[in-house]
C-alpha cells in the first residue's frame, strides 16, 4: 500500500476541514470534521490505495457512492449515509454523516471481551444488516470490528460498504478479517460476508482476532490462507457457530439460519433474560431491532469511559505553562493558582487544579447536532480571551486566573451543578504533550492528598495537533472527584488544556457524557 499525506490545514476536496482523527485501524483513519458547506459534523474516512492505482481506483468514488446509496435503502437506519467520495493523494477519502456511536474494536479495548450474550446480540444485529444486503446482492467485503458502531439508545450501524473491489489489491483494510477466498484473490460473495460475521464475534468473545496481524498484508493474508484460526478457549456456548463460519471452504460454512437460531438461544438463555432482552423480529426475521435495556445501559457506560480520555489530554499542554505544571514557578502566579496547585483538586469551585490526561484511545467522539452547531440545551460562549465552547444552559464563567499575560485559567459552571469545565492556555508549554503530563503535572499531584491515576498517559491527535490525555481521581474538599483532562499544543511554545471533572459517583450519568463530548467537539482555540 502506499503513502498518502494527510494535512489537516487542507481541508479534503476543499470542502471537508478534518478535526480530529477518532479511530485507526489497518490501512483506514477515521476523523471527526466538519462540512464547511452546510456546516454539519461528519466521517470522513481515509482509505490509502496501492501504488498500482489504475482505473478501478479511479473509478472508486462513483462505486462507494452507488454501493452506499443502494444498501442504505435495503437497510435504512443500520448502514452509515455516505454523502460523499474522494479520490485524493493516492487515498479513497469516504464521507458519511456523523454517526454518533463507538467502533466495536474501541469497545473492547475499553471494556474487554464481551459476555456471550452481549456478542450474541452484536451478532444479531449485524447478521440483519448483512441479510438485508445479501438480499440486494450487495456484499460488503471489508467488514471489520473497526466498520461497526454501536450507538447508545440505537441499533448498531455498519460502514464501508462500496470498498471491496475498488482496486486489485484483494482486500484493503483490516486483513485478520479478509476471508480465505479473499486472502486467495478470488472472487467472492455473502460467504465472505459470514466469515467476517465468524471473526468479529471470535475477536469480541476472545479478546483478539482469530488470525494475529502480521503487519505487511500480504504476510497477514498468506497465514488466513494457509493457517488455521487459533482455537477459541473463551467464546462457550457460541464456539460451534464461530467454528462454522471460520470454515476454510465458503461451501461448508453454516447457513445463516443456523447461526441466528443458535445466536437468538445463547441470548435467550442468558443469566436474567426477559422478554424485554430478548431479541425481537428484525426486518428479515432477525433479532436486535434495537438495543434492550443491557445493552442501553453498556452502551452509556462505553461511551462514557470514551468520552473520560479526551478531556484528560487538553488539561495537559497548559498545565506546563502554568502554577502547579513546571511551566511558571507557583511564584509568578495569582495566590488562588499556587495553592490549586498543590491541593491536587482537579476542578474544584476554590482555584485551578493540574490538568488531567487520560487514555486516547477513549476519547470520546464528539456528539453530532443537526447544524453542526451545540446540541439542545447548550449555548455557544466566545470568551473575550479569543476561544469558543458550547456551554450547558444556565452556565457562567465561574472563575479568571491570569499570569501577566502569559497565561490564563477560565472556570466554567453552575451554582448548582458540582461540575465544572476548566479551560487554560499557556505561551509556556513544552514540546512534548506526554512529557508535560508526566514529568511537572503528575509529580505536584502525587504529592496532594486522594490522588490516584486511571490508566494510562496518551498520546493523541486533536484538532490535527499533537496532544494528550490524562484522567485520575483526587480529592476536592473532602468529596472524591474524577477529571478528564486534554492538553493539546498549537506551536512556538502556546497551547490548551481543557478538564472536566465530576464527582466521581456521577462519572457515568448520561448528561454528563453529553456535556464532555459537546465540549470536546465545539471548543475552538484562540490567544490573547
């Protein structure tokens, strides 16, 4: 596969202004952007092409279009609106709405394999998905964890339809999941599509796909071919239905009758099934119309534990330049900033806490609206400072901290609300996002009562600059806190940070996870 560079100063097609990439997987990015057209949120998807790009490749923006359009009417609400393709800079650049969920590889790097009726449902709705295409002689041929979402409050919704074929190359992304006709370079159809069916479910129950990436395609596609899947140990009732996918030969692998009987009963016969989860008839007899109440309540947690990372990595950049960071010394700042600083409170009404940095690869994904504007029940705040965040109702500046211009520390909240959102920006930031987390925020934390970290320090994108997130635990006037932080660096030595923190009982409360993402999507920079 070749090369493809990526600026995120250029907007895609001159139309399509990249944010922040949201997901990786094999050969494919993910970013979150906006439409500078209608001014809406999308995902816009770069797939990198062979260096051998010949016609089919030219023609791979009209033949994603046409596929995505036509599966959108076999199965409307279930297959992402593709609204755009672009061929650009030796890559197929697929634009869809935004879809307002977490790819299933993100869900279960987050939150580990998955129980069997969990899978079982997954593997429901995706097989109506697949059902209903197969139905319109439409087969996906790409399929991956990385091309399902599932949606809080939603049916799962599956991307990259229109792909396979689109160059010579066998299969483009994700090859652990590439069929073994396809790993052969032959001609397929549905089979390969249950194949696929048979390996995303083996990768959510055992935790890792049943052929390890080999890192050049071509190495991962020979062993699809020639080896064996490694032998399931944690996948119980449903080992018989993923070894009847992941058969070798397209002819003896089982029907999808089979599988949805097989599916529906391990779903059924789950610990606490009732009615209300179990499956109901889908569009062609299938199950998962919709997500019950277990998969609803999994859902929020995901999407929130995603959402914690993001906020971490903002509050890290500015941190250096500021009290408390290793950026200005606790004496070139205001009292309330110095004793912040070393209180460890991460957010607190009573001055301005570290900044925080949790795990990237949680990062929440930031919510859609249908103008590309904040959700119901926000309202875009432009701080005099330059910067612009999307605010709860009934929201204020609660808080100003300024260090003789070379830093500042804005607190935003409600009298009533224990939550607060800090946004702080620094001309004295260091040159590594990670380095500033790590080496002047984190010690001044350790030494501050009730501090605890969650996970791990991430390097990330944000915004097409480099940034980090951090998340952790302290203790804020006796309640046990929990802040998100997200520092991110804009050059010459300026950057951001954003933190969230919440009572760490309330962490999970949906409105909460809303408020996180709004922010992370809305917050524009700016200087003095």
């Amino acid at each position: 596969m070749g090369r493809a560079h990526v600026s995120a100063d250029r907007p895609v097609a001159g139309r399509y202004r990249l944010v922040e990439v949201t997901h990786r997987e094999t050969n494919r990015v993910s970013w979150y952007a906006d439409d500078l057209r209608t001014g809406r949120p999308c995902l816009a998807v770069r797939t990198v092409l062979p260096d051998d790009t010949g016609e089919a490749a030219r023609r791979a923006p009209s033949r994603v279009l046409r596929a995505g359009k036509s599966v959108n009417r076999l199965c409307p609400g279930r297959i992402a609106a593709v609204v755009d393709a672009v061929g650009e800079a030796g890559a197929l650049w697929t634009v869809t709405a935004w879809i307002d969920g977490t790819p299933l590889d993100e869900v279960l790097r987050e939150r580990g394999p998955f129980t069997w009726a969990r899978a079982a449902r997954v593997g429901l709705e995706l097989l109506d998905v697949l059902d209903a295409a197969h139905a319109g002689a439409v087969t996906h041929g790409e399929l991956s964890p990385g091309q399902v979402f599932l949606r809080e409050g939603g049916p799962l919704v599956v991307t990259g339809y229109g792909l396979a074929g689109t160059t010579s190359a066998p299969r483009l992304t994700a090859p652990s999941y590439a069929s073994p006709e396809q790993a052969r370079d032959q001609r397929i159809g549905p089979a390969a599509d249950l194949w696929a069916l048979g390996a995303i479910l083996y990768t959510l129950l055992e935790g890792r796909p049943p052929f390890r990436d080999r890192g050049r395609p071509e190495a991962t596609l020979r062993a699809v071919d020639r080896l064996p899947p490694r032998t399931p140990v944690r996948c119980g009732p449903l080992t018989r239905v993923v070894q009847g996918l992941l058969r070798k030969d397209a002819r003896d692998r089982l029907p999808r009758h089979v599988v949805r009987e097989a599916l529906t009963r391990v779903l059924r016969e789950a610990p606490g099934a009732t009615a209300a989860t179990a499956p109901s008839p889908g569009p062609h007899g299938a199950s998962g119309a919709g997500p019950g109440p277990e998969r609803g309540r999994r859902t929020v947690v995901l999407g929130i534990a995603l959402a914690v990372v993001t906020v971490a990595a903002a509050v890290l950049v500015a941190a250096r330049g500021l009290p408390g960071s290793g950026g200005a010394t606790a004496a070139d700042a205001p009292p309330s900033l110095s004793a912040s600083a070393g209180s460890g409170a991460p957010g607190g009404r009573n001055g301005p806490a570290v900044p925080d940095a949790p795990p990237p690869s949680a990062t929440p994904a930031p919510s859609p609206s249908g103008s590309g504007g904040p959700p119901p029940g926000f309202r875009t705040h432009r701080a005099p400072e330059g910067f612009s965040v999307a605010l709860p109702e009934g929201w204020k500046r609660l808080g100003t901290s300024d260090t003789a211009g070379l830093a500042y520390r804005v607190t935003f909240g409600a009298e009533a609300d224990p939550r607060t959102l800090a946004v702080t920006y620094s001309e004295r930031v260091g040159a590594d996002a990670v380095a500033v987390w790590r080496d002047d925020v984190e010690p001044r934390l350790e030494r501050s009562g009730g501090y605890e970290r969650i996970g791990g320090i991430r390097a990330r994108t944000y915004q097409g600059r480099e940034a980090a997130d951090m998340e952790w635990y302290a203790e804020d006037d006796g309640a046990r806190v929990r802040t998100f932080g997200r520092g991110f660096l804009l050059g010459g030595g300026r950057g951001f940070s954003l933190r969230w923190t919440t009572p760490a009982a309330d962490w999970d409360d949906p409105a909460s996870r809303e408020a996180l993402r709004t922010f992370l999507r809305t917050f524009r920079p700016g200087s003095p």
